[in-house]
C-alpha cells in the first residue's frame, strides 16, 4: 500500500512538473531522437528544416542538388511531420538550434523578425528575381519592423515564398452536364442571385425516392466563406489592421446570405449532413454541385475523376459576388522559407532559400505533380499554362489560379497582424447562425465585434512588447 | 612483581586502543572511498532531478511571472499573467471542460473492474479477450483519434449506424455542443480500459481465497463479498487509477486536437492543455500559456493531496 501510495505520489509530483515544465517549449518526447537542427559551422554547410510530402522533399532534393554542384556547398535536409514542424521550430529556436534555413508561416513572422531570428534578405535578392515571383509571394514576407505595416513593397524582405496557394472555386462539369445545366463562365463571376438559382436547380431528387441525392453547394464557413464575404464588399478587419469591421451591415447581410443557403435556400445538405467531411465526400462522390477547388486536390479530384467519370468532373470558376460588375476575389495561402539572422553563413543559405524559392527544375516538379502552381511568373504565364499544365492533367481553367495569384488572391484575416487570436475568435460560435440558426448574423456579429476588438488590441501591444523586449 | 608488569588487561587494552586507532584510520580511508563511490552514485539522479525537475519548475515560475513570446526577450510584469487568467472567460471555459472530461474517471473504472472480475473467472477466450481490451492501449493515440473521428461521423458514422440499428437517431457527435464532450469520454474510456482491467486483474487475482471462503461459510452473498472483501481488497489499486486518470485526464490534448482542431462547436471541447498549447505556440504567448500551466499543475497536487487525505481513513494492505 504504501509503495503503491508513494507511486501515485512520484507520478502526482512528475505529472505536475511535467505539465508546468512543458509549457516552455524547451523539450519534445524523444528528445534524443531528434535530428540536430543547428545551423552549419563549416564555410559550406547549411542545415535546410522543412515539411512535406513526398514530392516536396523530390523537389527539393533536384534543387540542392544543383546548389551543391554550383556552390560546392552540403547542404542537411532535415524533414518533418506538418503538425509538429512550428513546435519542433520554436523549441529549436529557444534551444538556440536555429537551421540556416527553414519554412516559416507568414502570420507569424512578426514574433520571429522582432525577436532577431529571422534575416533580412533585400540585399542578397536581386530585384530580377523578385520581380518574376507573384506580389503576394514576396509581399507576405514583407515587415516594417517601425510601422508595424505589412505588405508593402520596398519594406525589408524576410523570407521567400515556397508556394502561393490560390483556394480557388469550382464546379462539378459532369452533374451540370446530366442535368442541362449550362456550364459557369470562368471569365465572370456569377451573382449570388444566380449562384443560388444555379444551387436549386442542382438541388434534386433524382430517383424519385423523396430524398434529396443531389445539392448545390455544401461549404465549411470558417474556410469558404471569406470569398462570399469579400464579394460583398465587407471585410473582417480596416486596412490599417488596428480595427474589427465584422460589424458592417454589409458583412451582417452577407455572413447572413451564407448561413441562408442551407437555412432558408436548401440547397447544402442539412446541418448534421454538413460536417466538413461529409461535404468533402459528397462532392467526390458527385453529389455537390460547387466546392472548392485548390491546387493541392487537383491530383486527388483527377484521380476520382479518372475513377468515377459517370459521377464526377470538375473545374474552375471565379468566385460569385454580390451584384453584377462586383469585384471577386479569394483567399491566397503561402508558406515562406527563411533565412536565420545568426546563421554562420547568411549569404549562401540566402542563396538557397532562392534556390529552392525559383529553381526552375524544381519548380516544374511541383507543378507537374499537382503540389502548387509555380512561382516563377514567367513560367507559369508561359510555357506551364500552355503546355505543361494540360499536359500534366490540370483542369481547363488552371488560369483562374494564376489569375488569384496575380491579382484576386487576399490573405486570410489574421495573417497580417502579431497573433491571429482575434480572427480565431470569430469562428467561436458560428455553427449557431450557420447550422441551427438560433442567432442571426447581425446579433452574432454585433455581440462578436468587441470581444474581437480586444483581441486585436491585445495583439498590437503585444506586438509593441515583442519590438521593445527584442 | 605485580607493580613492574603491567596487567595482561591494561596491556590488552593499550594494545587494542592503538588497533583501534589504526582501523578507524583504515576504516576512515576505506570509508572515503566508499562515500566517494556513494555520492557519485546519488549524484546521477539529484543531477537529473535539478537538470530535468528543479531548474524546468523554477524556469516554469520565473516565465509564468514575464511577457514572454517564447523566442525573444523576457519581461517581468509579476502577477500580471494570474491576473489575467482569472478575468479570462477562455480559460474557465477551457478548465471546465478538462473538469467535466474526468466524469469519465469512475466510468472507466467501474467497466475495468467488472471486465477484471469476468476475466478472472474461468471462461472460454479469456487470453482472448484480455489482448482485445489490451490493443487499443498501446495504439496509437493519433491514430485512434482519426478513426473515432471517423466513427462518430453526424452521417456515415460506425456509431451512428450501430444506434439506427436499436431505433436510436445518433447526434451528430462532434458538431453538437452537447455531445462533443461525451463523445470524447467515450473515446477515452475505451481506450484507457485495458490498462486498467490488467491492474485490476492481477489485484482481483491476489485477494485470498480463504477469504471468500470464510465469508461463503458465513453465508455471505455475492454482492456480500464483492463489497466486503473484493471491493476493499483492490483499493490501493482503484486509488492508483484514479490519481493517475486524474492526472492524465487533466492532460488531455492529441484527441482533441485531432479530433476537434479548433476547440470543437462553441469551444465545448477545447481543454486547457489545448488552450495552453494555442496561446503558446499558436498566439506566441508563451509566459501566459507557462502561468496557466502552473496553475493546472498546481490544481492538479491539490486535488491529489485530497485524495492521499481521504484515503488514508480507509487505509488497507493488500500483503
């Protein structure tokens, strides 16, 4: 009893320590087995830590092999799991282990540029190389350390884009075909009036069987409805980022048109059919009209395509707006690749980070592998749109991703600011306007706006600590 | 004569003082030595308990008194992080949610010790069974989240379809504030079953016989010895389980993470390990996450010291 009450006693003690002590960040489980992330001490070495799949690590490893042969640098690839990779980084950070080079998320690179890790790369880019890359691709890695301004071109340039993700829209070619429906146009947007037109004519009962086999839409709000909110003219936050704008009318109306589709409209299957995953199988198994469709599911939705033809084809359309000559647009992801500020060999792991942003090689395996779009702007506007992305499988209107990425794309609330607390926050709730429509928008949104505002405050002086403390 | 010659004693005696003398010097040397070997030995594990305990709980205290984003500098603001984890709502929320998950403590046990009391007796499968209440212990927590998030799917969901088979209409589990939190216990509990059982097992199995047998003598019912003799006797193991439920419990992260990566429909699932781990990592706002940790931490001896108190009344030894 008393060894059995002294084990519970040992593990009450470790548990509370352990719970106290891995809230610093300092250690992982397994920590013996972890890859050394320090950055090279040789002239020529340089440690290079990512995340990925297998075409990733392909890509980059036909990159760095070209940078060892040109350079004579060695290069260490040090690869992770995608959920582990910012704690695993931010515990290299605090063990004073920073890799040369590394991914970095642009919404959080305002904490790493203040506390001094990451480098200013302006001077080892040359603006040739700058300008053949997509404006968001070198604008989200953008920061006035003085102003605090995100995003503006000429402010120094702390990391280069591994990708620009355009989280485009589309059809399903095939149900609109066995229904007669006249295929969207993939150079105007539609209205919304005609976006739910269209969503009740794809609302069916095929087989007579009084239950519904087909829908017109089935969209997750806290990843979809940021288009529908923006083509209203509404946003989330003022373009200086100091103040909450969710409560607009513009934006009540709007978030309130979203909910409707499947509270008032009908035409998304109902709300304890609409988990995300169910909408998601829906529309691979060809029962949803409009979904979303990204670069990173092309090779996924081809696949089924290629499997089901009978049921399901897609391809890409703009996103709907509010009224007739409106301005679309849609969300644009990226994820950066930095350089450390303590690096033994700053220029040449700058240079890889160029590398590995614009080799050509590389990049024409991550587009002909349906990972992303390229990020050379002459490639993707040339030679890939006319020939390697048909060739490769992309679908029709592949041009609507490089229009997001030109000129349509929009980063996602959040990322411009220290802490995406406060945009975080807005999602707390939401299923009571979306799913069960216990609350109107307007109500959710007027009760939201402070809380989000304090956020946000909250956030601003913490990035002011963050500048202060260095 | 007897004035010139020293007695044999005194002889003895001086003879044996300076022996004595010359093996407390040896014994001295031998004992440096030993003592030497003996604190090197100690060392190993005080050096690890300052390196790995003393040091993280002082650096933990020191960082949960600063503004501190986990990468740059540190500022001490004092109390300033407990203060404003009293005034925040998320946090009380997050808590009360880690709270309502250990429901599923007495749950767990009460199956457990009726699986150890049917796996105990002589049936057919027994091995059998044993390893199928054992696998999901050492499966993979990642894994296991994915495929319950899977089972409790609002549609196509395993459990669902296996409710619509009894004329039950299933909730739409992990989107439905209500049943979010139950949906997880359940996960929980079956996943934590097999450990337990196995304890309970070898503590059901230890009880003995002459003890039931006196009992049967003395006409004592089923439930007689089951609450007179094996409930008693598998104390200090049920006391066992639940301190260490109890302090799992309140770790709870991977399978909400997983399962619920935003905190579930109105946060309803979002533990406080989940909240720590975002306002650290996520929120880069680590000297609070480290103040809400302690905290937890700090709650958590509490409610074990409790339990060493109340416990002690029904003190019991299973030797």
């Amino acid at each position: 009893m008393r060894k059995m009450k002294t084990a519970a006693f040992a593990a009450t003690v470790v548990g509370a320590l352990t719970l106290a002590a891995c809230s610093s960040g300092g250690s992982s489980d397994n920590a013996s087995e972890e890859p050394d992330t320090s950055g090279g001490t040789a002239a020529n070495e340089l440690t290079f830590m990512f995340r990925g799949g297998d075409y990733d690590k392909l890509a980059y490893e036909t990159a760095i092999d070209a940078f060892e042969a040109e350079t004579g640098a060695k290069v260490k690839m040090i690869i992770t799991d995608a959920d582990q990779y910012a704690t695993k980084l931010q515990a290299a950070i605090a063990g004073n282990k920073v890799p040369d080079v590394f991914y970095i998320e642009p919404g959080k690179m305002m904490g790493y540029v203040y506390a001094g890790v990451l480098a200013d790369l302006t001077d080892y880019v040359d603006q040739a190389t700058i300008d053949n890359i997509w404006d968001f691709g070198t604008q989200a890695y953008r920061f006035n350390t003085e102003t605090g301004a995100r995003g503006q071109d000429g402010d120094p340039l702390y990391g280069l884009p591994k990708d620009v993700g355009p989280f485009g829209f589309g059809y399903n070619t095939v149900l609109f075909d066995k229904l007669g429906l006249e295929h969207p146009s993939a150079d105007e947007p539609l209205t919304f009036d005609e976006f739910v037109a269209l969503a009740k004519d794809l609302t069916v009962d095929m087989d007579g069987d009084g239950e519904l086999d087909h829908w017109g839409t089935g969209l997750n709000v806290t990843w979809n409805s940021q288009a529908f909110i923006w083509g209203a003219g509404a946003d989330w936050i003022s373009e200086d980022q100091k103040t909450v704008t969710v409560d607009t009318p513009e934006f009540a109306d709007a978030l309130q048109w979203f909910a409707d589709l499947g509270l008032v409209e009908g035409v998304t299957p109902s709300a304890e059919q609409a988990q995300t995953l169910d909408t998601y199988q829906r529309w691979m198994a060809g029962e949803i009209g409009f979904f979303p469709v990204a670069p990173w599911d092309i090779a996924t939705y081809n696949e089924k395509a290629a499997a089901d033809p009978e049921n399901f084809g897609y391809d890409v359309i703009p996103y709907p707006v509010a009224n007739e000559g409106d301005d679309w647009s849609t969300w644009l992801g990226s994820l950066g690749i930095a350089v450390s500020e303590n690096s033994a060999n700053k220029e040449l792991a700058a240079q890889l980070a160029t590398y590995l942003s614009t080799d050509l090689e590389a990049q024409k395996i991550l587009a002909e592998n349906k990972v992303q779009i390229p990020n050379l702007i002459d490639y993707a506007t040339g030679e890939w749109i006319e020939t390697d992305a048909p060739a490769a499988g992309w679908p029709a209107n592949t041009k609507i991703f490089l229009e997001i990425a030109e000129s349509k794309g929009r980063p996602l609330p959040g990322i411009w600011t220290y802490t995406p607390e406060w945009y975080d926050n807005f999602w707390i709730g939401i299923e009571n306007v979306v799913d069960n429509g216990s609350q109107t928008a307007a109500d959710f949104l007027a009760a939201k706006q402070p809380e989000m505002q304090m956020l946000l405050d909250q956030s601003w002086v913490s990035a002011d600590q963050a500048k202060a403390q260095g | 004569m007897a004035t010139t010659a020293p007695p044999a004693d005194a002889t003895a005696t001086r003879w044996s003082k300076e022996d004595a003398k010359a093996a407390r010097k040896a014994n001295r040397k031998r004992h440096r030595n030993e003592n030497a070997w003996a604190a090197a030995f100690m060392a190993a594990p005080v050096i690890g308990w300052v390196a790995f305990l003393l040091f993280p709980m002082g650096f933990s205290i020191y960082a949960s008194m600063t503004n501190w984003n986990g990468l740059g500098n540190m500022t001490f603001v004092g109390f300033d992080n407990y203060v404003r984890l009293v005034q925040d709502p998320y946090f009380w929320k997050a808590l009360w949610n880690t709270v309502f998950y250990m429901i599923g403590i007495p749950i767990g046990l009460a199956i457990s010790l009726a699986l150890a009391l049917a796996l105990s007796r002589k049936i057919r499968g027994r091995t059998f069974f044993r390893t199928v209440y054992y696998i999901p212990v050492i499966s993979s927590l990642a894994a296991v989240a994915i495929l319950w998030q899977w089972a409790y799917n609002g549609d196509f969901g395993l459990v669902n379809q296996a409710l619509d088979l009894v004329g039950i209409d299933g909730p739409n589990w992990l989107m439905d504030p209500t049943w979010s939190k139950p949906a997880l216990i359940i996960m929980a509990v079956w996943k934590g079953l097999g450990y337990s059982t196995l304890l309970y097992l070898a503590a059901v199995q230890a009880v003995p016989r002459s003890l039931y047998e006196a009992a049967a003598l003395d006409g004592a019912s089923g439930w007689k010895r089951f609450t007179k003799i094996t409930w008693p006797m598998v104390q200090p193991v049920t006391f066992f389980l639940v301190v260490t439920n109890i302090i799992g419990g309140s770790m709870i992260f991977t399978e909400i993470n997983i399962m619920t990566p935003t905190g579930g429909p109105s946060w309803s699932t979002a533990s406080l390990v989940w909240y720590v781990w975002n306002q650290a990592f996520r929120n880069l706002q680590m000297g609070y996450a480290t103040a809400m940790a302690l905290v937890l931490g700090i709650l958590v001896l509490i409610v074990t010291i409790i339990q060493f108190r109340i416990n002690r009344a029904n003190d019991f030894s299973i030797d």
